[in-house]
C-alpha cells in the first residue's frame, strides 16, 4: 500500500471513530437519558434545543459530507434547523440521524488519496477534502459535548461515557 494510502486510511479510521464510536454513540445515549418535552427544552430564545442541535448536525454532515465528498444535491435550509418548533419525537430525531450516519459510511470508505486534496465547493467555502473531514469532526464533537451538558443539567446525573477508564 502507498504512503498516501496508509495516511488516508488512518484518517478516516479516526474520523469514523470519533464520528460514531464516541459522539453519535454520547447523543444515543443522551436522548436515551431524556423526554420529548426535555429534548426541546431551551433556557430562551437565543439558543438552541438538543432537537435543534440534532436537526443542525444532520443537516451539516449532509451538506458537507455527503454533498461535499459524496456529490449528493444539496437541500440544505440550514436556519430551518434552529427555527424548527415542531417537536418531533426524540425517536425521529436519532433516526432521522442515525439514517444520514449510514449514508455517511460508504462515502467516507471511498475517499481518496486525491479527495483529501481536491477543492470543492461546500456552502460558500471552496473546501479540500481533509477541511471537510476535519470540519465535520470537529462540528460533530462541539455539538455532541453542548448535547451532553444540556443533558446532564436537566437529569443531574453523571453521563457515564468514561465510567470504567482511568484517565490518570
């Protein structure tokens, strides 16, 4: 295997890792932990529900991965995502994710060597293929970790995602 080869393969292992072993698995755990009422709970007007923060990262991961990377049309209405007060239930919210997620898989196993380097044009940004990769991870995780306070401020309990590990 070529050098390039192994650093791309390395890449998206870790990206796939982050993606789904640590953060979508938090955000299961999360909405597993909440009601439909606590899942749209807000403290005010200018920030965001954990139903909204799930609309929004599906949203992302659509426009940026699988119409970045994977050339999918893009139907993006990305201020829909904030505005949407319609409250669907925690299920369709970790399904609806859960479905992009999948998609997400074979996308990410095609990537290229040449796709981490080539420019395209995402949003209003014209993106390499690793800014995607690395976008998208980081945007995942920033969310993932607002979901997790959000959720241990309305349950008072300790979400468990290192209970076993010692982090010394």
């Amino acid at each position: 295997m070529h050098q390039s080869q192994q650093i791309t393969t390395a890449l998206l292992r870790e990206v796939k890792h982050r993606l789904y072993s640590e953060c979508l698995a938090r955000i299961h755990s999360c909405l597993n932990k909440l009601t439909d009422d606590q899942v749209w709970w807000r403290p005010n007007e200018s920030s965001n529900s954990i139903g909204n923060l799930i609309l929004h990262l599906n949203g992302n991961i659509r426009q940026w991965i699988l119409t970045g990377l994977g050339g999918q049309e893009d139907h993006r209405r990305r201020q829909q995502e904030f505005d949407e007060r319609t409250h669907f239930s925690k299920e369709q919210l970790w399904n609806t994710l859960n479905q992009t997620m999948q998609e997400l898989i074979p996308v990410i196993d095609n990537v290229t060597p040449e796709d981490l380097v080539n420019k395209r044009a995402v949003q209003t940004f014209e993106e390499s293929g690793i800014t995607i990769l690395i976008h998208v991870t980081e945007h995942f995780s920033y969310h993932t970790g607002q979901i997790a306070w959000i959720t241990k401020m309305l349950t008072s309990e300790d979400l468990g995602f290192y209970k076993g590990i010692t982090l010394e």
